[in-house]
C-alpha cells in the first residue's frame, strides 16, 4: 500500500512508528526517572498529661465541692467526679495518636 492511497492520520503514525523504531535500534538505554518524592515534614508531640494531672489534683479536691453549686452538674458526687476525670487522665497515659497527611506526619504521645 502506497502512501498516496493512505489516509493522513495513518501516513502520519507510520512515520512516528518508522521514527520509534529507527531511536530504538541506536541501542542507546531510555532513561526513566521516577517522579520525585513530596518532602514530608515529621512533628512530633508529647503530652504529659499524668505530671499535669499529678500537680493539679490537690485544686481539684480543693475545688471539688463548687460542683454542687453549678446547676448542669448537681446530682453528681464532687469528689467522685474529681476522681473519675483523673482516672481518665491516667487512663490516656501511653497513647499515641499518628496522623498521616500528604505533606506532613503529625505523631502526639501521652504519657
């Protein structure tokens, strides 16, 4: 088949297929680089909660009997509450919580 009973678009991928192969036949390697890494930033964060908890524990049972003043919480027993908060507190203690974004990884200890 000639190129003159040919279409253009066929005429046309002919010759790019001719050019492909010619480039292929220098035995010169193609060179593939792999598409570069986002730079990630690493934060890391700790949280002492159990030396906080520790220091202000002694206000808390200080504090604990104006909970029977404020209305949202009448009902419930102010030292116990006091107490229950702190035992989550200490609950918490060697969780660690990572987030992983695009561009960044956010890790949070507690401790």
């Amino acid at each position: 088949m000639s190129e003159a009973n040919m279409s253009e678009g066929r005429a046309f991928f002919r010759a790019q297929l001719r050019t492909a192969v010619r480039e292929a036949q220098t035995n010169q390697p193609v060179r593939v680089h792999p598409p570069a890494r986002p730079k990630r930033t690493a934060i890391r964060l700790w949280l002492p909660l159990t030396p906080v908890w520790v220091l202000l524990a002694p206000f808390a049972l200080l504090f604990a009997p104006v909970l029977m003043f404020i209305p949202s919480t009448r009902g419930l027993p102010p030292y116990r509450t006091a107490f229950n908060l702190g035992a989550a507190l200490f609950a918490l203690s060697g969780t660690v919580i990572d987030v992983d974004a695009r561009d960044v990884i956010v890790r949070l200890r507690i401790f």
